[in-house]
C-alpha cells in the first residue's frame, strides 16, 4: 500500500510517491479494449452496441468456412453500429492478388475500413501467390485502399511451427515494411492464460527496440472443454498449474471460469515504463454475451478506471 502524503512531506517525497502511485495502479481491461467477433456473431452485437463506445475496435476472423461476401457484410455491419471493424486476412489462403483487391475495395467502399490485421494464415500450402503476411503488405495494396494501421500477430509462448529466431525477425520485417509505407503498426496477440508469460514476453520485446502499441489477447468467460479445445488448435499452453490459477477445476471440464485471475496477475505486474503502450483484446470463446456480462461487471468493480496518458 503506497502511503497517503501529509502535509509534513517534504515535496521530493510527495513526487516519489506520486510516482509509485503512478505505476501501481497503471492499466485498465476497459481503456482502449477491442474483441473479436465472427461474421455470424456480427448480428449479435445489434443487441449490446449502446454498451461500448463508438470507436470500439471490433476484429471479423478470417474463417475458412466464410465467403468473402460474409467478411464484407459484418465488416459493414459493424462500422453502421459505430464500430470500427478490424477485419483480418488471411495471406496463404488469397488465391490471387485480384482477390485481395476485391476484399480491400469492398471492406473500403462498404465499411470505411482503415485497419487490418494481416496474418500468415494456418494452412500449409498457400493457395495463391502470398507466402505470408510480409508479402501481402509489400504488396502497397493496403495504403491504396484506405488502410492506415496494419495489425500484426504476436506470440508471448512462441509458434509451434515457427523457431524463435525466425518468429522474432518476421516480426520485424513486417513492423519495417510498415514504417517505410508511412503506416501505422501495431501488435495483436494469441491468447495465454499465463499473465507472468505475457509480462516476460512484453519486456522482452521492449528490450529488443519494439515500441508499437500490442493488443494482448484475452479469452473471455468460458467452460474449460472450450477453452482446452481452442488452446490446442491454437497451440496455447495449458499446464494444469496454469489452468488452475486461471480459475478451473481440474476435476470438472464443465467448470465456468472468466480472466479475473489473469487482468489481476497482470495488473500486479504491469509498468508502462517497463512493458509499454498495452491494450486488451478479447476473444468470446464462450459467446459474446457472456463477454459483455463479464466486462460489465469489470465497470463496476473498478469505477472508476484509472487512465494512464501515454506520450
């Protein structure tokens, strides 16, 4: 507990404490939060739009098992809520560069859209001409139809499929393709029920000059037989240790368990001088309602939120 100034304080004393406050009560899950939300749970978010601010970044998956013509329609459907929707791409799964043109011209003329999420995409040939993300952001198509910010994946416990050394250089071949095509980049990560992890991971990445905004993922509210079979597509670590700090019960697949543990591990151990620009970003494995229910609670219990001004 950071004690309460006196009047007796010398003012040097007063600044260190001020400062100490500063940085113990740093970061909220409400400020700046975005979600994800799939082309069919697009409709869904009609029935809570006056429970988010306008502005709110709301992420459409690329899905295999989606049309184009559905990642269009959500895209509008969420910008005419007053979202902003952020959809994502898919690169190995374009089966030509005329196919990338028609999604950024649609979600352009239909849904204003000025931020994507550019990823390499899981499946294992490439089904047109772009090996990964990197190749589809060379391409200059993406300032052309109106994008401004280029969203890139971040991987606190690594890729199953891709080394260290050589997740970490793509990273920073993507964030200075960016930069040199004059847009603004941030990071979006896959999700970890690990907030020691994260913090690891954030520390990490400052330390190697990476300074741009992340997006740390978050799964909502969900049943552990959901959240275990997501982790493994994913290829998320889930020990029993970490899934019982979480909040399950290991003895019961069925049990319910939100991310309070995780926001309050990591608000524990969070500095902005330390681990930088941090926003939330959550996934609704267990539907978006209960993800609206959860955050609604969050605004209660902690009205009201502490905002930090990053310069």
């Amino acid at each position: 507990m950071v004690p309460i100034p006196t009047s007796e304080a010398k003012p040097t004393e007063m600044m260190k404490m001020s400062e100490e406050m500063t940085e113990e009560m740093t970061w909220s899950c409400l400020e700046g939060l975005s979600m994800e939300a799939t082309a069919k749970e697009a409709a869904n978010l009609a029935a809570s739009a006056s429970r988010f601010a306008p502005g709110t970044i709301v992420a459409i998956p690329f899905l295999p098992n989606e049309s184009d013509d559905d990642r269009l329609q959500a895209a509008a459907a969420i910008r005419a809520l007053h979202y902003n929707p952020m959809p994502h791409i898919a690169a190995r799964r374009l089966p030509s560069r005329q196919a990338l043109e028609r999604l950024l011209a649609g979600w352009a003329s239909m849904a204003h859209v000025d931020r994507l999420l550019v990823l390499a995409g899981d499946c294992g040939k490439p089904e047109g001409p772009f090996e990964d993300a990197l190749a589809v952001i060379k391409t200059g198509l993406l300032a052309e139809y109106g994008i401004r910010h280029v969203v890139i994946s971040g991987y606190p416990e690594g890729h199953p499929k891709i080394p260290p050394q050589a997740l970490v250089q793509a990273m920073r071949d993507k964030l200075r393709a960016v930069d040199e095509l004059g847009l603004n980049a941030e990071i979006a990560t896959q999700f970890c029920f690990s907030a020691e992890q994260v913090l690891v991971w954030l520390a990490q990445l400052r330390d190697s000059g990476i300074t741009v905004p992340v997006r740390l993922g978050i799964p909502g509210p969900a049943n552990m037989r959901t959240l275990l079979r997501y982790a493994a597509v994913c290829g998320v670590g889930a020990s029993a240790s970490v899934l019982a700090r979480y909040g399950f019960s290991l003895t019961r697949l069925r049990s319910h368990a939100g991310p309070d543990q995780f926001v309050s591990d990591f608000l524990g151990g969070f500095t902005p001088s330390r681990h930088g620009e941090v926003f939330a970003h959550f996934y609704p494995f267990g539907g978006i309602s209960g993800l609206f229910s959860w955050l609604d609670r969050q605004r209660f219990i902690h009205a009201p939120a502490v905002k930090v001004k990053f310069s």
